[in-house]
C-alpha cells in the first residue's frame, strides 16, 4: 500500500463524532477508525470479519506507517468496539463474532 492511499483510507472526520455514544475509555480517533475501516471491509463483500484485525490494523497504521511509537491501542478494547458497531449500524449487527462478556 503506497503512502497517498493510506493517508486517504484513514482521512476522516473527527469534529461529526458523537462522544457520548463511543465505548468508555477509547480514544475518539481509535473508534472512528474502527467504524470506518469496519465499513469499509463489510463495502467489500465480507459478511463476517475481525475486530481484532481492525484493531491490529490502526495499531500499524499509527505506529509504523505514522511513526507514532507512543500510541497505545488495548486490545481489551476490541469487544466495547465491536458492539458499539453493531449498536451503530443494526446492518452490522452480525459482523463480528460477539461471545457473552462476565463484564456485562
């Protein structure tokens, strides 16, 4: 992937977020890459995908294709991020695998 397409693919709008409805915890940025890469790959014909490989997928993005090295991304984040999104897109609502959480 050449530079001028990644920084295409992770343009977005941070100032149309709503806050309030984003997992707690995440960074604002973090979940709405996470929702635009996850329409993203369902645009592309995927019924089912990975939260943790979209997950893992910001984390190159900000570390090796930025540079940023003191971005931190949790991976216990993925499950909050996974149901915001089906919450947010009801189309989505079986994208992700979603097992029952002990947290919930």
């Amino acid at each position: 992937m050449t530079q001028a397409v990644a920084e295409d693919l992770f343009s977005f709008a941070a100032a149309e977020a709503v806050v309030d409805e984003m997992p707690d915890g995440v960074p604002v940025e973090v979940c709405l890459l996470f929702e635009k890469l996850a329409l993203e790959v369902r645009a592309l014909g995927f019924e089912r995908y990975s939260a943790r490989a979209i997950i893992h997928r910001i984390r190159w993005h900000e570390t090796i294709e930025k540079g940023n090295r003191e971005f931190k991304c949790n991976n216990n984040w993925t499950p909050a991020m996974a149901r915001w999104i089906a919450a947010k897109h009801p189309h989505m609502a079986e994208f992700f695998e979603l097992r029952e959480s002990p947290n919930r």
